[in-house]
C-alpha cells in the first residue's frame, strides 16, 4: 500500500491507490479555516472584554468573562461531538471541526454588544468568517500544499486585502463636520470670548468618606462627609450581582458616600455654588474627573463648583446580569444630598467654611447626569418622592438655574409621567452627531420647562458635536466596545477642544447671567452673537424669556385653529395642509408641539394669528418666533408682519430663518444608521419692536410669520412678545 501510494504521489503529495488524497490532506483547508476563525473571534472577544474590564475588581470580571466564554466553547463542543459521531455516519465530508469552530465563534461574536447599529455588527460577523476562513484555508493549504497553487494563492491575497480595505475604512476618518449656513449679514453685537477663564485663582480640594477602598483622591481629603441611606431607593443592590458590586466598592446602598472634587475661587466669598453630576458610563469607572475643565472654568469667574461621585450607581461588567434599580433616581436625591451636607456643616468644610452661598445654586449634568440634575430640581421641594413617598426630600433648595449637556429624558417617570421644571432657569446642549443620546431628549425637557419672571430658557443644537467628548474621560467614540466603537466615523465630528470650547462658552454666559447678575444673555439669545471665538460648525438654537407674552405655541391644545392667546386664532395661507402636532425626534414624537404647514411647489406660506381685540405692543420690546424646515440644505428666509387696526402693515426681516435639519450621520456608511439622520430643531429669531415702522403698536390686531420655501414642511412655534427686553 505505502509503495502504491509513493508511485501514485505528485507535486510532493501522497495519492491512495485510487489516486484520491488522503482523507487528512484533503481536509487539511478546513483545519486552517477553522483556525484561523477561531483567532479571530477570540482576538475580537478579548477586544471588546478589554473596553468593559474592571481593574479595579479582576476577580469578579474574570469569572465574569470567563462565563461568557464557556457558553461558546460549550456549544462549540457538543456541535463538533454531533458531527464527529452522528452526522458524520451519513455524510462523510462534513468537516466537523470547522463546523464547530464556526458554531461557536458565531454565538460568541454574536452575543457581543453590538455597538450603535446590529445591521452593521451583523454585516461585520459575516465578513470576518468569511475572511478568515479564506485565508486560513488558503494558508494551510498552501503549507502543506496543494495542486492548485495558483488559486490558493488568488483566494489568499484577495481575502487579505479585503481584510486590509476593511481595516483601513474603519480606521481612517472619512466624514467631515456640517458646514456653517449663510445666514446673510447680521448687525448683532459680539459678545467677549466666554470660553477663557476669568480672573479668579482657582483652587482645588476633595472631599469624601475618608476610607474609600478605591480611590486615595477621597482618603486624603480636606473633610470627611457622611453617608447616605438609598436603600430604598436602590434596588437590587445586595441581589444577583450585588456581592460583587459591595465588594468592589466596600459598601451598599445603606451607606452610598457623599464624595466630590472642588473648584473653589481664592477669597473671602460667599460664592455660588455650581453642583455638577456625570454620566453613566460602562468603559470608565470614574467619570467626575472629566468636567474639571467646566470645574476650572466656572471657578475662574467665581463660583464654588463641585463634581461629585456617582460611579458606583453606573452600568458596568457587573451588571451584565441586571443591574441595580432606581439608579435614575437615585442619582437625583444624591446630587441634593451633597447639598445637605454643605448646608448643615457649614463650618465644618474646611477651605470651603464661610465661602458656600446656597441661596445661589446651579445644577449641571451630563448625559443621565443631565436628566438627573431636571430630576432633582422637580423634587427639590416635593416633600416625598412620588414613587418613594417614604422618602422625603423636602429640602427646599434655593435652585436657580439646571443645565444638562447631551441629557437623556424619560428615564425617570414617577406614575408615568415625565419631569416638568417651573420658576427655574434651564439650558440644554446637544449635539448632531450623538449616537449614543441620538434622539435630542433635552429639547423635550426644554418644552416642559417653564421659566418664572426674569428666568429665562435657552438650547443650542451643535454640529457634529457627539456625547462623550462634554467629558474629557470618555474618548470620542460614543457607543460599542471592540470592533462595534470603531463604526463611528470620527472625521464627521469636531475637534474635542472645539466641543469644549462651545461647552465653556455657553455654560459660562449663562451661569453669570443666572447667578452673578452678569447680563450675558445676548449668546443665550442668537449663536452669532459669539461667531468670532465659537467653533466653525452649523448651530440652532432656542431661547425663551420668562414672563413673555404668548401668542401661539403648539402646546395649548389640539385644536388647529386656536391660538395660545385667549380669543385669537390661527390662520394660515399659501401652502397646502397644515397641523398642530409634536416634533418627530429620530427615537419618536418629541415632547414638543408646534404648527406645520406644508408648500405647494415653490411658494410663500403664511401663519398668523388675528386677534380679538386690538392689542398694545410695548416699542421697547421684542417680538420672537421659533422655526424650521423639515428638509433641504439652505436657510429659508423669514418675515414677521404685523398689522394694526387701520391695516398698516409692517414686515421685519427674522435674522435666524427657518434652517433645514442638521444630518447627523454619524456611522462610517448610511446602511450602518439604526434610525433616522436627521430631525427638525428649531431657530428662535427675534425682533424690535422699534423697527416696525409705519404701524401703530398700540393697535395690533394680526401677528403673522411668512416663509418662503420649496416643497417643504414649515415647523412654526412660540410666537411670543417680551415686553421686557431692550
């Protein structure tokens, strides 16, 4: 047999006597395949587990990873014992161990997070087995070789460089950020660079339990702080994972610690006090570090601000088998807890003893950290949490002023129903390209937030600006883990300092507009008013006096022909139909209700609201109106008319237009989008009164907006007359 077999060989390989390689040989491909696989799903495996590691409790990740691992290799097992023994008795040529490998590597890389969009991931999985399966076979074959050298040789190269082409298109930028609008000449004023620090030295200190197991920041501290009961408040914590996490942390929601990082003004004070709460993040254990630039800043022009600690209520690897409940809560009361104890230690804070003025107080968060900072203004003076109603928080607050940066909304829903603000001022940043909050929720807690008298309202919506870079911790990539982060397309965002820098400026005008009685509004009021020093991106924004006058808004009811004002009614000319109905968001209808109207063709369409009776229109004042359009690429022009009891009729150009949505595509390839690109945020523009000439403002009797557009849908909101402005 071996001399027939050694006459029958060729090109170095050894025939059987029917001239047939051997069974080994001719399964040698499906060896390399199946290897080669095998590498690549655990290399990818080991990438993703590398995002989500803890170092600081390897023990409980190990096992943690160390199961998720099992399952695979479990299943991997019993289908190659499947095929070795039963399968294979009717079907010689069913390559077990590929079939296995390939069984195994796809419930592993299939139970992966997959990132901001599965369509992508699932793409991806298919394209990796397919890869490496080539050139694994083709490898092996070509090591032990192969009559078909030539092929073997083709397959390889062209799957190495796909493999390559893949590698590449991932990695390198592709994307470039929304190019500004022309929004034609504007004689706004410029305001000073808010962005720079201010003239205050700033100094640093940390407070906290003092024995904190994982941090030496919160051991050596300026002063020790108590610890707060959420128990029940917090759920889950001593169950499933919850040894874990009391282990890793070194205590429970029985005694969940009061610890922050301190920038504080030189000086004798009493200063204001800027409380800030981070995000949940699963990749970055610690995450309070990352608004020290806010921190500095606000310091810098005179504020106490203070980052506190919420890690131990984030997402993280523990929580793979359900994490802990009332996180989103919890969250809220604690931030009010820091509170608490600065107002009953009052010269026990060392540095800071004498310096905190809590008559003064601003809340800012980021991302649920954002939401979070709503939620705890709302219950600031409920007396009990409406879920919780054992639990008081009658705390009574003197909370001027909320700002969230990229927040979510709905999280929180005590009896089914959202957070509303009143009597409080409220900003909200957000940007286009966010994919991990990539439904802009904040412009629904903006629409269910009220200012009082002398409070105010404003948003800005930033081009290509994402969610993590508000954090100087979380990197630029917003959502996934391994391969999935590296969907998002980094070309199409601004530079991080450039997000920042947008950040600084907007939370400083508006922090020294609410709380140090430094008038800064004027950035609030029209982005353009800082186009000398802000990044150059597309920007909208929104702003809202408290104690306007409102003439329409989409909020009041559903009936179309009404209008906000008692009596008056709304009318519209010019387009085709037209409704009342909430903003489509890319996750859904949003929280915001506004007049639609669509055009026929190329044509000028009209909404108006005639009065009942003649109204007086103070000259001093300023008339504002909120629009958009629902598609497109260029700003369509706006005009306020106004029309008094004689029918003199005075037209005013609207600075901001209507703008088209800002496409937020944020992902390498458009099939990678989970949802939609883009969503209608509205531009409040505002006018004199003063330049209305011609008319009679003590006898207004029709306010009209009129826009001249192409086929497009008009978006019209809060139509509103400040009387106070100058």
């Amino acid at each position: 047999m071996d001399h027939e077999a050694a006459e029958n060989s060729s090109d170095g390989q050894r025939l059987g006597a029917s001239g047939r390689r051997p069974r080994r040989a001719r399964r040698g491909p499906w060896v390399g395949a199946a290897i080669a696989m095998a590498i690549a799903a655990a290399a990818l495996w080991c990438w993703s587990m590398t995002d989500q590691w803890m170092e600081s409790a390897p023990g409980a990740s190990l096992r943690i990873t160390a199961v998720n691992l099992a399952i695979p290799v479990t299943i991997g097992v019993i289908v190659w014992a499947a095929c070795r023994f039963l399968v294979r008795r009717r079907w010689p040529r069913v390559p077990s161990l590929y079939i296995a490998v390939l069984a195994a590597s796809l419930v592993l890389l299939l139970t992966l997070p997959a990132g901001v969009s599965r369509t992508a991931w699932l793409v991806a999985v298919v394209v990796i087995v397919c890869v490496a399966s080539l050139v694994g076979g083709a490898t092996w074959a070509l090591v032990c070789g192969t009559r078909s050298r030539g092929r073997t040789v083709t397959a390889l190269v062209v799957a190495s460089l796909v493999a390559i082409a893949v590698v590449v298109w991932l990695t390198v930028p592709t994307g470039t950020p929304p190019a500004p609008l022309d929004a034609g000449s504007s004689d706004i004023p410029p305001v000073p660079d808010l962005s720079t620090p201010g003239q205050a030295d700033v100094q640093t200190l940390t407070y906290g339990s003092g024995d904190d197991k994982l941090r030496e920041e919160y051991r050596d501290v300026a002063f020790t702080t108590p610890t707060v009961d959420l128990s029940d408040v917090v759920t889950r914590w001593s169950d499933g994972a919850g040894a874990d996490r009391t282990a890793l942390w070194g205590f429970d929601a029985t005694a969940l610690p009061l610890n922050a990082r301190v920038w504080y003004p030189s000086g004798e004070g009493p200063f204001p006090v800027v409380l800030m709460v981070h995000g949940n993040t699963g990749s970055v254990e610690f995450s309070e570090g990352g608004l020290a630039y806010l921190g500095e800043q606000l310091a810098s022009r005179g504020t106490i601000a203070i980052s506190i600690d919420e890690g131990f209520l984030a997402t993280t690897l523990l929580d793979s088998g359900g994490g802990i409940g009332g996180a989103e809560v919890a969250r809220a009361v604690l931030a009010l807890e820091h509170l608490v104890m600065l107002r009953d230690q009052p010269t026990d804070l060392g540095p800071l003893s004498g310096k905190v003025d809590l008559s003064r107080v601003a809340l800012l968060g980021h991302s649920r950290g954002g939401e979070a900072v709503a939620v705890a203004s709302a219950i600031n003076d409920l007396g009990a949490l409406p879920d919780h109603p054992s639990h008081a928080v009658d705390y009574g607050f003197a909370i001027e002023a909320v700002v969230a940066l990229a927040p979510s909304d709905g999280q929180y829903q005590p009896d089914g129903e959202k957070v509303y603000l009143s009597d409080v001022s409220y900003l909200v940043i957000q940007g286009s390209h966010d994919a991990d909050v990539a439904s802009f929720g904040g412009s629904s807690q903006y629409a269910r937030t009220t200012p009082g008298g002398g409070q105010l309202k404003a948003l800005l919506y930033v081009g290509g600006a994402n969610h993590t870079q508000f954090n100087t911790l979380w990197g630029r990539r917003d959502i996934g883990y391994g391969l999935p982060k590296m969907f998002i397309d980094t070309g199409a965002l601004i530079e991080p300092e450039e997000q920042r820098t947008v950040a600084l400026g907007y939370v400083t005008a508006f922090v020294e507009t609410t709380l140090l009685d430094n008038d800064q509004s004027a950035l609030l009021e029209d982005y353009r008013a800082g186009s000398q020093w802000l990044p150059e991106t597309r920007y909208i924004s929104q702003y809202a006096a408290g104690g306007s006058i409102e003439l329409l808004t989409g909020q009041e009811d559903d009936v179309e022909e009404t209008a906000t004002l008692d009596g008056a009614s709304v009318v519209t000319s010019g387009g085709g139909s037209w409704d009342e109905g909430p903003v489509e968001l890319r996750w859904g209808a949003g929280d915001n209700r506004v007049v639609s109207v669509t055009c026929k063709g190329s044509d000028t369409v009209e909404v108006a609201v005639e009065l009942p009776a003649p109204l007086t229109l103070p000259a001093a004042g300023t008339v504002s109106v909120d629009a958009a359009v629902d598609s497109g690429e260029e700003l369509v022009p706006v005009q306020l008319v106004v029309t008094d009891a004689a029918g003199n009729e005075a037209t005013a150009d609207l600075p901001g237009g209507a703008p088209p949505p800002i496409a937020g595509d944020t992902l390498k390839a458009g099939w990678m989008q989970p949802g939609a690109l883009v969503e209608p945020v509205l531009q409040t523009s505002t006018a004199p009164l003063a330049s209305l000439a011609g008319i009679d403002l003590a006898q207004v009797t029709r306010i009209a907006v009129r826009a001249a557009c192409s086929g497009q849908t008009v978006l019209i909101d809060n139509l509103t007359v400040d009387p106070s402005a100058s």
